[in-house]
C-alpha cells in the first residue's frame, strides 16, 4: 500500500513540477516583482538626475540652483548663509524679471503679515513636485536661521520631531525586551496570509483538475486498475501539499531577499527586515497552513471526483472559496476587536479559522485553550474531510462519468 502511494506521490511532483502554470506562478511572478522593483529604482535615478545639479551646501535643495524672495515683513533681510542658493529682492517686479531671465528658478513673496499668517507665495515658471517640495524647505530653513539663531540644535530638533516611539508589546513578549512595530508586523502577516491562501488554492486546484483529467482521458480507468482510489488520492495529496510547501518557501525567500536589497537602497520596503513575530507564532502558521491545506485538498478531491468536466469543477469549488476568504472582509474588526465575539467565532470554524488565527496570533495575545479549541476542531474536520473524500473518491464514482445528483451523494457514502 505505501510503495503504491509512494509511486503516486513521486509521479504526481514530477508531473506538477513541469507545469509551466506553477513554474510561472512559483518562479515567475518573484522575477517579475524583482524586474519591477529594479525599474522602478532605475526610473527613479533618472528622475533625480534629470532635476538639476545638486546644491553642496545642502541635500535639502535638489534642483533649486538659484532662487529669490522678497520680504514684505522685514524679518528675513539678509539671507546668511543662504546667499549662495537665496537672493533677496526689493520688489516683486524685479524678482519676476530674475525669473523670466533665468537667474532663479523661484522667487517668493513674504508677505506683511507672514507672523500671524504664516503664509508665502511661491511663483516658478512650471510647475515641478521635485522643486516645488524642495523650495518649502528651502524658505523654512531661512526662518529657522532667523528665529532660532540662537537656539541649540539639539533643542531644535526635539521641537521639530519631539519622538521617536518604539512599541514594547507586553502581550507577546512578557518580557518586555521585543520591540515591535504593529503595522510592518501585520502587513508582513497580511501578505503571510495572502501567499498562504493562493498557494492553497493553486495547488489544490491543480490536485482537482489532474482528478477530472484523468476522468475525461479514462487514464483513472488504467490507474484504479493497480491500486485503490484511496491510495490515489493520498499520494496526490502529499504530492500537492510539497508543491505548496515549495511554492510558499519560494515566495517568502523572496520577499525577504528583495526586503534585504530595499534596505540597502533605503526603499520603504526596508521595514520588511524589522518584523518581530515570535518564532512560537510562526510555527503557528505553518501548523494552520497544514491544517488548511488538508481540508480544502480533501474538498478539491471530492469535487474532481464528482465533476464530469473542467467547467464544473470551478464553479463546485467556490463553495468552499468564498467562505474561506470571510475573514478578509472583516479586516477592521480584527484589527479593533481581535478577541471580540466574531473574530473568535471565525478563528473556530474550521473553513475561515486558518486565516483568521494566523490575523489574530499577530494582534493579540490568542488564549491558549482558543488555539488549542481551534487546532482540535480542525483536525477532527480534516478527518471527517478525507473520510469524505475517500467515500466519495470510489471506483463507482470516477467510472460514472456524469455528476452525481444530490440525493445519490448518501447512497456513494454509505458504498
């Protein structure tokens, strides 16, 4: 019995593996994320180029060469140490004639009433994002100059960005030495969650198309002849279930790798690489990625054997599909209530748990006898699930060659 689910199981990875559907979705969706990322960053490097020559005496002024103001208030009448980049002029006329010749890229007007107001007027001859973000710093920085020339840098800095909080989450660390930033660590387990789900249904669907093709090509015929439809259906079940494996180990190898180049460029994709998410956790995970995988592999299984052709199979599945993804549409009540009454329901039920424990793990501390409840729940439902599937997974069933009517579906358990 084992060498024949062993034969199965071989046969079944291989055949997958060539796939050009998993090669592309395993392999080709990373190589493309990547080409995208790189073009972005090329396309961004131009862009920086092409602003202008960059001012020395600051980074703050890219693409600012020259600029003017006029000061209305009679604060701002020398310039400092900005006189190399900010010249100051009498009136608007003669600053918009510097404009036009090209002396500066931008004038302003401090107008009279600039300290109740706070207000300036900036005036270029085109609109541009790059200039116009740089200009802003470059007027605040004059007024930093005049109203805290004597003020300690330090000091200044601490009233611009008065903190900087790091998150000491008690609920998963009781030791208080985990810092933690809420929001990485769950769209790191949002997109966790993401690849869990797909890989689970793409490999599962190709479980339940290879049942319905070999149905439609009679190849079940010569295959059930050697051994048990049991037998058949668990080497294709392991067989699938490595490919998820693979396919999730592939795709989270290369979200951290390409967080690991984000860092080096200083993209935002660097807070990839400062998720904290227990190691109990994310053995959690994988447990309920099993736990997931058997239950929908045991309900494709049912489906290819009961569906006569590829058009039927699909529509059978979103039984199971749609509900699986309830969780998803709730995403602001795990988020405010991850212990309320439907978070919790939806964690114990066996079809939307795997997604909404995994959400929960990483908002709140889950109660053990909650992941211990859920875990038990979904084994048991797994069993009754491949019991099911290998009631319904009989020669009579894979020969019918039409889909059984609902009241034949009790006839097929009871054998």
């Amino acid at each position: 019995m084992m060498n024949h689910i062993l034969q199965v199981f071989r046969y079944e990875l291989l055949r997958n593996l060539r796939r050009k559907a998993f090669l592309f979705t395993t392999f080709g969706l990373p190589i493309i994320a990547y080409i995208l990322f790189f073009g972005y960053q090329f396309i961004s490097s131009r862009n920086e180029q092409d602003l202008g020559q960059t001012i020395a005496q600051s980074d703050l002024f890219k693409g600012i060469t020259q600029a003017g103001y006029v000061d209305q208030s009679g604060l701002f009448t020398d310039p400092g140490s900005l006189s190399s980049v900010l010249t100051r002029y009498d009136d608007e006329q003669t600053a918009q004639a510097a404009l036009n010749a090209g002396e500066v890229d931008v004038y302003y007007i401090i107008p009279q009433d600039y300290l109740e107001t706070g207000d300036i007027q900036a005036y270029m001859p085109k609109f541009s994002l790059g200039k116009t973000t740089s200009s802003e710093d470059l007027l605040q920085q004059l007024v930093y100059n005049h109203f805290a020339q004597n003020v300690n840098k330090n000091l200044m800095n601490r009233l611009l960005s008065p903190a900087t909080f790091s998150e000491i989450n008690l609920s998963r660390d009781a030791s208080g030495e985990t810092s933690s930033d809420f929001g990485s660590d769950f769209v790191v387990v949002y997109l966790f969650v993401i690849i869990m789900m797909v890989s689970q249904f793409t490999t599962n669907g190709y479980l339940m198309q290879t049942i319905i093709e070999e149905k439609e090509t009679k190849l079940i015929e010569i295959l059930i002849s050697n051994l048990r439809p049991t037998q058949l259906l668990t080497g294709k079940i392991l067989a699938l279930g490595t490919l998820g494996l693979i396919q999730i180990a592939v795709w989270l190898g290369a979200v951290l790798l390409l967080a690991q180049i984000a860092g080096n460029v200083g993209t935002t994709l660097a807070f990839l690489l400062n998720i904290s998410i227990p190691a109990g956790t994310v053995l959690l995970f994988f447990v309920y990625f099993i736990l997931g995988y058997l239950f929908f592999a045991a309900a494709y299984g049912m489906i290819g054997a009961v569906s006569s052709s590829m058009q039927e199979g699909p529509q059978f599945a979103a039984v199971f599909v749609l509900p699986a993804v309830i969780p998803l549409y709730f995403l602001t009540v795990f988020i405010t209530q991850p212990d309320g009454g439907l978070a919790t329901a939806l964690s114990l039920f066996p079809i939307t748990a795997p997604l909404s424990m995994v959400m929960r793990l990483t908002i709140s501390t889950v109660p053990a006898w909650q992941i211990l409840l859920s875990v038990v729940i979904m084994l048991l439902t797994d069993l009754g699930m491949m019991w099911l599937a290998g009631r319904m997974f009989r020669v009579n069933t894979l020969l019918a060659g039409k889909t059984p009517k609902l009241r034949d579906i009790p006839k097929l358990l009871r054998g």
